[in-house]
C-alpha cells in the first residue's frame, strides 16, 4: 500500500510540475524573478509546516528513525521539487538524502497509473497478512 501511494503521490506532483513548466512556456512574461521567489518562499512554508508535523508525529527517534533524518529528507525533497520546476534551492549546501531507499522505491518506472489499476492489485499487500495498528 506505502509504495502505490507513494507511486500516486509522485505521479501527481510530476503532472502538476508539468502543469506549472507549459504555463509558463506559454506565458513566459508570468516567470519572473518576484514570482519565482514566490514559488520559493511557498515551498520553504510547506517546509517548515512539514517539519512541525513530523516533530510532532516523531517526537522520539526510532531505530533507524530520527526526526532529524526525516527533516533532512524533507529539505532534500524540496531542494529537489525547486530544480525541476528550474528554481533556485532553499539552502545553500544542497541537503543530501539520508533515506536512498525511499528515494529508490519513488523513482521506479510507474507503469500505470492509479486508474488503470484494479482494486485486486492493491489488494495484495493486504490479502499477505494482517497487521495490527499497535505494529505499525
């Protein structure tokens, strides 16, 4: 389930970036410098309501969890978001990934997208085993 919505999550932010880059290639005179660091000052919002979020969700480290791993991420998603919709970064070092495994699970070939699927297909997961809240 975590990986197809990761999958569904990654198609809708590339399909609103694509969005974003022919508004502006059709529109050319809306990308300016004041609205670019516009698009710059909402993401570095979202950065930080992101971080409050997950201080409060995470509030201990866990094994292999900290919330300081996870706000690194968090940096690096946005620094990321920035420089495929051609905007300057946040920092000025570029953050670097500490969770290479999420980035490889979100960078696979999306084959189909959600509404090509059947709900069999995210049933699988499921039909493996049960699982407890208390687990998770």
């Amino acid at each position: 389930m975590f990986r197809y919505t990761l999958r569904d999550e990654s198609n809708h932010i590339e399909l609103f970036r694509q969005l974003l880059m022919e508004l502006v290639k059709e529109n050319p005179d809306i990308w300016t410098p004041a609205f670019k660091e516009e698009l710059r000052q909402l993401m570095n919002q979202a950065v930080q309501l992101e971080k409050e979020f997950i201080r409060d969700c995470l509030p201990v480290n866990a094994l292999g969890l900290s919330s300081k791993e996870f706000e690194q991420y968090i940096d690096y998603i946005a620094d990321r978001r920035l420089k495929n919709c051609g905007l300057d970064s946040l920092s000025a070092v570029p953050p670097s990934n500490p969770f290479p495994w999420l980035s490889e699970m979100m960078d696979l070939k999306k084959e189909q997208n959600f509404f090509e699927g059947r709900v069999t297909e995210y049933q699988k997961s499921a039909a493996m085993g049960q699982s407890n809240d208390d687990e998770l």
